[in-house]
C-alpha cells in the first residue's frame, strides 16, 4: 500500500538528493576542459542531434519494458518513460549494477507491478541486449577489416548469452513442471524455487516469438540511433571514415560496458573509443576529442532526462503488488 503523504514526500525528497549527487559525481570527473575545447571547434548542429539520437535509446527502450510486462500487467507509457529515464541515469552515473537495482525497486513500487514482474523484466531486459549485443559483435566480426579491442569480452557474450537465452527459455517453457517442484521443496531451496517460478511465469516474451522478435528490432532500434549519434560526432568534426568504422566504434564502447565497473563507464568508453579511432588512422588529438564528445552526447541525455523528469515531476507511489 502506499505511504502517508508525508513519508512519500520525504521518500521523494531523499531520491531526488541521491539521484543529484549521482549526477553531480559524473558531471565532476567528466574533463569539461577538454570537452569544451573540442565542441568549440565542432559544428554545433551536428552536436545537437547527437543529442537527440542519443535520447532515442530512451524512447526505444521503454518500448521495450512495456513489451517485457506480462500479459495483463499494464504501465502507463508515460510513467514507464520516467521509470526508465531514472534508471538510465543510475546507470550512467551510479555503481556498476545501480542501474538494474533500481529498476528492479521502481517498477514494483512506482509501476505497482510487484518484484517478480519487475525482476522478471530486468532479464528480459539484460537477454535482448545480450542477444542485440552478440549480433553487433557478428557482424563486425564479418565486415570489419581491422582487429576490434575486448576479444575475451566477445567471446563471453557469444557463449554465455546463448546459455543465459537456453536456461531462461526452459523455465519459462516448464513453470508448471517448476511449481511442482518448489512445492514438493521445503527450506531455502524451496523458497528460492518458488520465487524462481513466479519470475518464469511472467517471462511470457520467451513463449512468444513474435513478442520476443520486436523487443529485439527495437534492441537493434537502440543501438542505430547510436551509431548514427556517432556519426553526427564525426561530421561535427569533419571527419570521414568508413562506415564499418562507425560500427566498429559502436562495438567497441557498447563491449567497454561489459568490462567497466567505473561509474558513467567513463574512462573505459573514451578509451575503447580512442583505440578504434587511432587504428582508423585519426590523430590522438583528434581520437581524444572524439572519444571525449561523443561520450558527453551520450551522457547529457540518459543521464540527465532522468533527474530532469524527477525534478520537475516525481513518480507517483501505487500500491506495490502483494506477493505472498
């Protein structure tokens, strides 16, 4: 049930101050003075519908939770837009792992849905991205002429996604052969089945392909709006490459996430950026420029929309699913 007004309101008020000393953080250990003195010398247009592409990821990607949610378990899109800008910016700014916690907390307190809904879209969520992720990392591996960073970290996405997609898919195939094992199971490991089930009985996408397919076209929806980001970068700067080139930048920052467990990834994007820039046959200076730029358009939207959409108006508390 929800709280008193009071307490919602304090709840809200200390969110919000975490939230913005979240943001605050990233925005000290970004160096301004050199992104400053990059965008100077930039197109300023171009810079802007970064921005805006890199906002895209946003709207994409609620989309997609709103696929994610079991039949019969509804969220206002509005609503399921500021749950999600809020955890882009955890994401982008919090400890490696915020980001899915709080998803996780605001979709069964804020969304009303309860934390096995919420639990269960989360590795929906980490599932498509790993499948959208692995079909990336394929096809620059087919059409990209040069050696991209992070061959451990590829390797373990193409393995370990297909194990995660086969374990996933078989309980979400088999939760009335799941629930008779939970009940027949007493002590921890029976109440760990039992949770077990109520989270494959809502991962409803794995048992329809149809749904599964959309939430991964707008998973691949994500990630061109990003290389097309990229692209705007570069015209910023007037630089040209080649148009794998972009997608083997795409790769390499989308594969740094992987290994970072910096908050906002940053260093780790700047320098698989840099790395792919510098073997393109751009300068370090420029490379830098890049990298740095590039990284601010992709922060200033996810990381920021959140804490914009929390200051102005904050999400209302519904009654959180019982879960027995």
């Amino acid at each position: 049930m929800g709280g008193s007004p009071l307490r919602t309101r304090v709840s809200y008020l200390v969110s919000w101050l975490l939230l913005t000393v979240l943001l605050v953080a990233t925005i000290g250990r970004v160096d301004w003075t050199l992104a400053i003195a990059a965008i100077t010398k930039a197109k300023p247009l171009p810079l802007i519908l970064a921005v805006v592409l890199n906002a895209m990821i946003l709207v994409f990607a609620t989309a997609q939770w709103l696929l994610f949610l079991p039949d019969g378990v509804s969220v206002a899109r509005s609503k399921m837009f500021k749950i999600m800008a809020i955890v882009s910016t955890v994401a982008n700014s919090g400890p490696a792992g915020g980001g899915a916690a709080v998803g996780v907390h605001l979709l069964a307190t804020r969304g009303g849905v309860g934390h096995s809904v919420g639990l269960s879209v989360l590795l929906l969520d980490q599932l498509v991205e790993g499948l959208v992720k692995m079909a990336i990392v394929l096809l620059a591996i087919v059409v990209v002429p040069i050696g991209v960073e992070y061959k451990a970290v590829s390797a373990t996405i193409i393995i370990g996604v297909p194990t995660l997609f086969s374990f996933l898919t078989v309980i979400a195939h088999r939760t009335p052969a799941l629930q008779s094992i939970s009940e027949q199971t007493t002590g921890f490991l029976g109440w760990i089945l039992r949770r077990l089930n109520r989270v494959a009985v809502n991962l409803e996408a794995l048992r329809q392909p149809k749904k599964l397919f959309i939430t991964f076209a707008l998973g691949l929806l994500q990630k061109l709006v990003a290389a097309l980001a990229i692209m705007c970068v570069l015209i910023a700067f007037g630089i040209v490459i080649p148009w794998w080139g972009i997608l083997a930048v795409l790769v390499a920052v989308n594969l740094s996430t992987v290994v970072s467990v910096t908050p906002a990834n940053l260093g780790v994007f700047e320098g698989a950026a840099f790395l792919i820039y510098i073997t393109l046959g751009i300068s370090s200076e420029t490379a830098m420029a890049l990298a740095i730029v590039q990284h601010a358009a992709y922060l200033i939207p996810l990381a920021g929309i959140g804490w914009v959409t929390s200051s102005v108006r904050p999400l209302n508390i519904n009654g959180v699913k019982s879960e027995p």
